[in-house]
C-alpha cells in the first residue's frame, strides 16, 4: 500500500512534508537573517516545490519568521501556515514560557496582523506554562477558535496525559514534539497521535549525533541508495506513520530542493527496517 502523500487537519489538507521556517531568522533566532534575499527565496523555492504547509511562530525572531512568511508568500493560495504562541524571548537562543491568557491572546491577534490574515490556519501552544493552570490555556485556545481567529490547534513538546487533558476543553488537531531517527522519546505521543488520527509534527526531524556521521549506519544506507542522509531521514519518517507531517528547516535554497526530494523517496521493506532498528 502506498504511503499517503497528504494529511487533513481542521478541514485543511497540506501535503506531508513541510517547511519549518525558524532558521530564516538571525542567529540565535533572533532578529533578521544575515541575507534577507536567500531567505524569502527560501520560502518561494520550497512551495514552488509542492511544499504547502509551513511551521512557524511568533517567538522566531521576535516576529520576523512571520514577516518574512507574509513578504514572501501572501496571499497565501493553497498554503498553510501554522504558528505558535506561548514562548517569551528576552534575547538570543533565551526562551521561557509564558501561557497567559490575555497574552497568548495578544499574541494571536499580532499573528494574525503580522501574517495578514483573517483566521490562522493553525495555532499551536508552543509550551504549556507550569505557572498557569492549564486548563486556562487550553480554555482561550478553545475561545479563539470559537471566535473564528483560529482554524485549528495544536500542541508542542506534550506528554499522552497532556494531549488528553487539552482534549477535554478543546479539539487538539496537531502535536509538535522532537522526533527523528536518532531520538525517539515521543514513541509514545506518536503512537498515541496515529491511533487518534492527530498530526505529528516532529521538529528537528533529521537524525543527528553519531549514527548519522560519515561512514556510519545511516550515511551507509543513505549512500546504498544515492540520496542524503536528510533524505533518509525524512522518507524514514514520512513512512513511519500517516499522520506525520516533517518540517525541515533551513536557510539556504539549495537544501530546500534536497529535502524536498524526499517526498518522492519510497523506502523499501528492507531499508525502512534496517533504519528502524537503530532506533533501539
């Protein structure tokens, strides 16, 4: 049977692999990129590439992620774009929680303004605040789309008992938690997500560390097939379950295409198992 190439969330379908757009900014993500030009090319190249689903949030930059999106894609035809709200940044690679309703409502509205649209396709709890009840974030998320501001919600880096707990006040559409080959502490959240029909959304999804080094196991496997160890990784993961949605991210156009190139990567039996397995 053949792996389905798109996913519907909130009556929305996007194809399955994605673009996450937080490397667009400067680094530490913070402020703007060092070449503005590669950037917006970035986000142009990866649509005209069948890319229709972008990951962003109000924390990257601050705002400039979204800036750029908006200068670079809008009006947006058949592309989504998902943002998150929920992170305080006080300075470069500093982030902390914040959860309170009246600002993860401000934030919105600014998303909103900022991405210029009418109603965001998707809005994500970038993190639940330990310091709020929770209950109240998920109440306002659930206020937001009554309203119409939000189409759909999602969460971030969350536990089964969290996702269930959200369910209760508000329908969860998409989870966003870090997930690859070579780190799998969200086994649990995925499996959860694909018997519940939730996307998964699984940030930094390319394999990294020592299993991903040159001459190692994946870069053996990857090389077998002529493709990236990023390609690998990516086909890997879209095979793993329907409901997964990757979005690689980068900053120069030249990786775009290669990443993009996964979404027509069928991996066979034997090299879909032999990558599992070094999972442990």
């Amino acid at each position: 049977m053949a792996t389905p190439t798109t996913f519907t969330f909130g009556h929305q379908t996007v194809n399955r692999l994605g673009y996450g757009a937080m490397r667009i900014t400067g680094e530490g993500v913070w402020g703007y990129p060092s070449d503005r030009g590669e950037a917006l090319a970035v986000l142009r190249r990866a649509v005209e590439l069948g890319v229709n689903f972008v990951d962003t949030a109000d924390s990257y930059g601050p705002a400039v992620s979204e800036e750029l999106i908006a200068e670079a894609l809008h009006p947006y035809g058949e592309v989504k774009i998902a943002t998150k709200a929920g992170l305080l940044r006080t300075g470069p690679g500093q982030w902390f929680p914040c959860g309170r309703p009246e600002y993860l409502r401000q934030e919105c509205e600014m998303s909103l303004r900022r991405l210029g649209q009418e109603s965001l396709d998707l809005f994500q709890l970038h993190r639940i605040d330990p310091s709020v009840p929770r209950d109240e974030q998920f109440a306002l998320l659930k206020d937001l789309m009554n309203e119409g501001k939000v189409r759909a919600v999602g969460l971030s880096e969350v536990t089964v008992e969290e996702i269930e707990a959200a369910r209760s006040v508000v329908e969860i559409s998409t989870v966003q938690n870090l997930y690859n080959v070579t780190n799998r502490k969200s086994e649990a959240v995925l499996d959860y997500c694909s018997a519940q029909g939730i996307g998964f959304i699984p940030w930094f999804p390319v394999a990294s560390g020592s299993l991903a080094r040159s001459g190692g196991p994946l870069d053996e496997l990857a090389s077998a097939l002529g493709i990236s160890i990023a390609q690998l990784s990516l086909a890997w993961l879209l095979r793993r379950s329907a409901v997964m949605l990757p979005i690689p991210g980068t900053s120069k156009v030249a990786h775009v295409v290669e990443n993009c190139g996964a979404a027509s990567i069928e991996l066979d039996d034997e090299t879909f198992e032999a990558v599992d397995s070094l999972g442990g």
